[in-house]
C-alpha cells in the first residue's frame, strides 16, 4: 500500500479530500467542483485515494445503466499524528509543503477569477503573523488551532460550502545552526 503521505500529499488527492471533509460526494460532483482536472485523472485519483483507503464508497445507485458510486473520506485516513508527521524526512517535507502551497494558489486562483467575489461578505481573508513563542507556547498554539478547526468542523447545510483553511507555523530558523 503506498504511503500515507505520498498517498495524500498531491495535488488533486488533496483537493479531492478537501471537498470530501464532511459531506459524500459522487464523481460527477467532484467533477464539477474540480472542472480544471481532466475526468480521467479525477478517475485515476479517485481509485488511488480507495486504494490507499482514505475514501471509501458509502452508496451505489444504477443511472442509466451505470453504478454511479458516493465517496466520503475514511475518518481520521489523511491525518497524521506526531510520531508519522517527524518521521517525514526534511527533503519530503519541502516538497509536500510546496503541494500544500500551490493548492492554496490553485484556491486562490478559481475565488479571485469569479465573477462578484466579496472578501468581506465571503470571509475570505489570508495574512501572515510572526509571534514570539517559546516550543512550549507554540505546542499550544498548534493544539488551540486543531481545536478551533474541530469547533468548525460542520457538515453539508443550507449556505455552507468549503471553505480551504490553511496554517502553518514555521520557526525562524535558530541562529548559529547551519545546514
């Protein structure tokens, strides 16, 4: 089976399981919320996400004559706790964390594209903070913000829609410590 993190860490599986946080979707509904990835790479994403279990299909319908499948993602599949996070080698992390940037590029993109967008109205809003933390300040922080994400962790409902929330906290790098 392939690894958590290059099963998760690319940029349509990715995408796919940011859709798929809290609500079931099907193929065609995925298609149209990613209308810029071609059919047959979402097809292919899609069974690698089943493959490395982190969706699962939760109903099958026939429509004209063909099993149109619903997808939701395996509870806790794309997460990683502490001790799976460290063991990510430095040269892996660079590069899942420049996946993770151009996603939120990608999300960038298609919301400053549309048509009447509204930052104030849509909450829509990024912005970058350098805080003065000791580890064990930044310990905390990193666990109040998992906890606020949970506060807000809704499902499916009338005027909801996804909404890419993304955090990083990245310490200056200690003086004197070289590569």
């Amino acid at each position: 089976m392939i690894e958590k993190a290059a099963l998760v860490i690319h940029p349509v599986r990715m995408r796919i399981l940011g859709l798929l946080a809290g609500q079931r979707m099907t193929t065609k509904q995925l298609s149209e919320a990613l209308p810029d990835v071609p059919q047959a790479t979402l097809y292919r994403q899609i069974k690698t996400l089943l493959k490395g279990r982190a969706l699962e299909v939760v109903e099958e319908r026939t429509v004209n004559g063909i099993t149109e499948s619903t997808y939701a993602t395996v509870s806790g599949a794309a997460r990683f706790d502490r001790k799976e996070f460290a063991a990510i080698p430095a040269e892996d992390h660079l590069r899942y964390f420049g996946v993770f940037l151009g996603i939120q590029m990608v999300d960038a993109q298609g919301y400053f594209r549309q048509r009447g967008y509204d930052t104030t109205r849509e909450g829509m809003t990024y912005f970058r903070a350098s805080l003065l933390l000791t580890d064990a300040e930044a310990r905390a922080l990193r666990l109040d913000l998992l906890d606020l994400m949970k506060r807000y962790t809704f499902g499916p409902g009338r005027g909801r829609r996804t909404r890419s929330v993304a955090v990083s906290s990245v310490p200056q790098t200690r003086k004197g410590v070289s590569s």
